[in-house]
C-alpha cells in the first residue's frame, strides 16, 4: 500500500516545530550568560578588593558554569544556523540581504569579543596581572551583551520592520540605523536583559541554596545566594515596568499579538480583562472565563470606555490564540512568583541571615524558573506574529523549503531525544558543581 504524501500544512507545522525546539533550547544559555558574564565580573571585582578567599572561590565555581553555559549555547546555535537553509530557504533568499550582515556583526563583534577573553578568563588568572585578568572578564562580560543586541536586533526587526526598501524581489537596507532601531528593538533589548538578569540570579541563589541544603552552612554559598536574591528584587519590578511598555508599543505596532494575548475575539470598547479561559480559536470565543469589567482597557489604554481591537479586526491574518494566551500567563504568573520569591528572600538573608530549610528548598526549586518565563516569553513573541516570519513581508508559508515530512519527523525525534539528554546531563553537572561547592 502506497501512503498518502503528508499535507503541505502538516510539513509547515513540522518545519516549525523543529526550528522552534532549536531555538528554545538554544535561548536557555544566552538568556543565564547575558547577565552571568557581569556577575562574574562583579565576584571577580570582590576579590580584587577584599583579597577574601571566598571570593574566590565563587569566582572559580561560577566560571565554570559560565564555561559550560556558553559551550552549550555555541553548540546548539550551530545547529538552529544550519536550518536557515534547510528548512527556511525562503527566509534567506527575500531577507537574507538583512538578517546576513546582523547575523556577521554578531558574530564579528561579539562571539570573537567572548571567546578570545573567555580563554583569559578561564585560565590566565596565574599567568596575567591581575588587572588584565579582569580586564578579560570585563571584555567577556560586554560580548555577551554585544552579541545579545545584534540578535534582538535582527529578530525586533522581524518584528517589526523599518528602513527596508525593495530591490527587484528582494528587501535591502535602505536605513540600517531605522533597520537596528527599529520600533519595537529598545523595548526588546531591555526586557531581554532584564530577564537575563533575573534568570541568572536565581540560578546562582537556587543552586546557592543546594549547596546549603547539602552542607549546612558555606561561606561563599552564603553570600552567592544573598547576592542573587538581591539582584532579583531589584531586576523583578525593574521588568514588570517595562514589560508594561513594551505591551503599549506591541499595542501600537503589534495590535494582531495583543489580541491574541488578551483573548479579545471582537473589537469593542471597555473591555474585560481575561484572567483565565480556554480559548476556542475554531468557534472564536471563551469557555469557562474569568473576567475583571473593563480590565483590558484600563491596562492597555488607561481608560475603561477605551477601545480595543479584536481578532475580528485583522482577519485572516491572525495569530492563533491559545497558546499565545497560555504563554503569556505562564510568564506573568512566574514573573509574580519570581518576585515575591525573590523579595521574601532578602528579608529572610537580612543582617547575614541564614533562611530556614524550608525557604532554601523553595529556592532551590527556583533554580531554572527564569528559564520557565524566558521560554513562554518567546512563545509569545514567535507564535502571536503568525502568519508572518517578517511582519507585512513575508509569510512563513512562503519562506519553508522542500524538505519532506518524513525527513522533518526523523531529525525532529533525533533532536527531541539529543536534546533532551544534553540538557539532563547539563542540569546533573551543574547540580554536581553546586553541590561540591567553592574551592579556592
């Protein structure tokens, strides 16, 4: 019996999956390197002045991590640049005259920045002066940012594209300065930070507190877990405010996402806030809702009577719903959570304090809560600009190649599983490290 060839929408869907495991896998490293390369950098600056051993020590642990992060983060963004090709031709043949020269910029100006003084970092400590040994952790720490501007630039713009013109079927840089700044990327590139940021130190004050919960008491995991509870009370309400810009500037240029986000099917005015539902993106409606009147246009508009446009208002173009609006709950509600962790646990290390077990095993339940936010944040930023790849340019549909389903499903499983092992291994080594604790 001959089987029937696999639907063109089944093959899109495979196409998609496979490129959004890659890249979900791949963002769980960027997003702790980001800020971890500056926290290395300030426990580098602690021992430089104190000549305190246990600042050493953390120096040492935690550059390990970072080592082994940043591995993790090459290897996989290897793999997800492969696809470009393979699965996107299209992308790169209508925008590749963009995406190409952002993609080289990061490349030139951030990967070399890292791995040049990564090796400086890692094992020049006895074998530089001490001020370039900072120096290098410095270089390491600015790489990791630089190379996290290029790539939140390319993908804003994809977001929402500026300073393009047309160039026979192609889409050239008219403006690069409008193409970089586009009107969504400063919003983006600060939330993105931030929640680098937030991610970081709860890895570092998670796996802090494993380290306490085996051994009682540490010097230097005592301070570990005071300075990332810190820098995440200070870092959670720092996003939530602009997390609340950048809905208003995803309002202005992303109407389409917010629908999906808010569940708002049809365009009105007061409209309710939606705190839960399942949404029906076939019968386009709510089942079992849970309203606050008039919520959505107070949050969005900063009036109750205000109107706000509906799914109805953008059809057929429009993303769909559920998991859009699931996503977005699940980053807020760890966002709540993240804060209200983070603050109870700088009352509860207040003065040298050491919390109660209990407190330490929620925290350390917390290690990868930032990854957990980070991921449904992407979710909702990929899957809302549907049907799009590039806003109002080019359609996903359009930019997929010819690659079958049967070989998508095939690399799709190999992935699933190469993945999934490299990633328990990656948590079973870091558990490891924290657990043995610093050593100078």
């Amino acid at each position: 019996m001959i089987s029937a060839p696999m639907d063109t929408s089944d093959v899109l869907l495979l196409a998609r999956a496979q490129f959004g495991l890659n890249i979900a896998f791949h963002i769980l490293f960027p997003s702790l390197t980001i800020a971890l390369g500056w926290i290395l950098f300030y426990f580098r600056i602690r021992y430089a002045r104190s000549g305190d051993p246990a600042w050493l020590a953390t120096y040492k642990l935690w550059t390990k991590v970072f080592a082994l992060s940043f591995a993790m983060g090459v290897v996989s963004g290897i793999t997800m640049s492969f696809q470009f090709g393979t699965n996107w031709p299209g992308y790169m043949h209508k925008v590749g005259n963009i995406a190409g020269p952002l993609l080289a910029y990061e490349v030139l100006t951030a990967f070399f920045l890292e791995a040049t003084f990564l090796g400086v970092m890692l094992f020049g400590m006895n074998r530089v002066p001490g001020w370039v040994h900072i120096f290098a952790s410095a270089m390491v720490a600015i790489g990791t940012t630089v190379s996290a501007f290029w790539i939140l630039a390319l993908n804003s713009w994809m977001q929402t594209p500026a300073g393009h013109v047309m160039d026979g079927g192609q889409i050239i840089a008219g403006d690069w300065l409008q193409v970089i700044f586009n009107p969504s990327f400063p919003y983006r590139i600060i939330h993105m930070l931030l929640a680098s940021g937030l991610t970081a130190s709860f890895v570092v004050a998670g796996l802090s507190a494993w380290r306490l919960l085996r051994v009682g008491d540490d010097v230097s995991a005592r301070k570990t877990l005071r300075t990332g509870l810190v820098l995440a009370a200070v870092l959670a309400p720092l996003q939530v405010w602009v997390g609340d810009l950048h809905g208003l500037n995803t309002l202005e240029h992303q109407p389409a996402k917010i629908a999906a986000m808010e569940a708002i099917w049809k365009t009105g005015k007061g409209v309710p806030l939606v705190l839960f539902a399942i949404p029906d993106d076939e019968k386009r409606r709510n089942d079992f809702s849970i309203e606050i009147p008039k919520g959505a246009s107070w949050i969005l508009k900063h009036d109750g009577e205000a109107e706000l446009k509906g799914i109805d208002a953008f059809a057929p173009d429009v993303p769909p719903v559920a998991p859009v609006f699931f996503a977005f709950r699940v980053m807020v509600g760890m966002g709540v959570l993240m804060l209200l962790a983070a603050w109870g646990g700088v009352w509860a290390t207040r003065r040298g304090m050491l919390p109660q077990r209990w407190m330490l095993w929620t925290f350390s339940a917390f290690t990868f809560a930032g990854w957990i936010a980070t991921l449904a944040g992407w979710l909702v930023t990929e899957i809302g600009r549907q049907p799009w790849l590039v806003t109002g340019i080019l359609r996903t549909a359009d930019a997929a190649g010819g690659v079958s389903g049967a070989q998508l499903g095939a690399s799709l499983t190999g992935y699933i599983i190469t993945y999934t092992v490299m990633l328990l291994a990656y948590m079973v080594v870091l558990t490891h490290l924290a657990g043995k604790g610093a050593h100078a």
